[in-house]
C-alpha cells in the first residue's frame, strides 16, 4: 500500500486554534507522516496513481473534507464524510482525555490507567466508524484511521 507523505490543514473557515489545539495538530499530524498506510483505490475503472498522495482537510459546511493530491501535486481527487457519525465519539474523546489530563494531577496510577484505557476505547471506536466511512473512498489501516481520527479530532475541536 502507498502512504501519504505531506498533510495540510485548511482551518479558513474555522475561528483560529487556540495555541494548545494548534500544538495537537502538529503532533497529529507529524505522529500521521511517520508511519501510515493510504491508497486509493481504483473507481469506476479509473486507474488512481498509486502514491504516494498529499492530503488536505478541513471542514466545510459541517463535511470533513479530504482533497487528495498526487506526489507532485497535481489533483486526484476529492470526497466529503458527514460529521455526523462522528459528533458523539469526538465530544466524548475530548471529555475522556479532559478527565484523563486531572486523573493524572491527583489519582493513584490504577485510576489512571482505568481511565487511559477507556480514553483508548473511544478512540479506537472512532478509528472504526473512520474505517467504516473511508471504505469505497480510501484504502487506510488501523494505525492510520487511529491517527486520522485524532486529527480529525483536533481539527473538530479547533472549529
């Protein structure tokens, strides 16, 4: 399988980050550049360069958007996902990793790691629903639907 090599965010339509969400995105997407797995796959007969592909987000009109370049950035592509399926998982992620971030202030270490691993369900649960609406769109393995989710994460809570 092929992989992404450059993503970017295009936050135009969205109120600015604020400093500690622009932090995330960087770690999301450095954490996304060293290791994944991205391929398009073949549609309606078209052949789709193989990779590996650069990649933009954002969010407009409540869609997440992925418009896909090839290596030299000439234009494959675009689709839109519905935030929709994702609403409930994010705003949950975020209340998880809030309650994550004061746990490790004041718990003992089995707190913690009770709610670390409830944090880790979420977003693997996220990863799947990710899986689940790039099927068709986007060929990506787990580690990457993982990763993706986490940017589409911070991109959701910057906005």
């Amino acid at each position: 399988m092929s992989s992404l090599i450059d993503i970017s965010i295009d936050d135009s339509a969205l109120p600015p980050p604020t400093p500690a969400i622009e932090q995330e995105r960087k770690v999301a997407i450095f954490d996304l550049l060293e290791d994944n797995t991205f391929r398009l796959p073949t549609r309606e007969g078209r052949e789709v360069p193989p990779g590996p592909y650069r990649l933009q987000l954002a969010i407009r009109d409540r869609r997440l958007v992925f418009d896909i370049g090839s290596e030299n950035g000439d234009p494959l592509g675009e689709f839109h996902l519905s935030l929709s399926p994702f609403r409930q998982i994010v705003k949950d992620y975020w209340q998880i990793c809030e309650n994550y971030f004061e746990a490790v202030k004041r718990l003992p270490p089995a707190q913690i790691e009770a709610i670390d691993m409830a944090r880790r369900g979420i977003h693997n649960e996220g990863a799947r629903v990710l899986e689940e609406r790039l099927d068709g769109k986007a060929e990506v393995d787990i580690d990457t639907a993982r990763r993706l989710f986490t940017l589409i994460c911070v991109l959701h809570h910057g906005g």
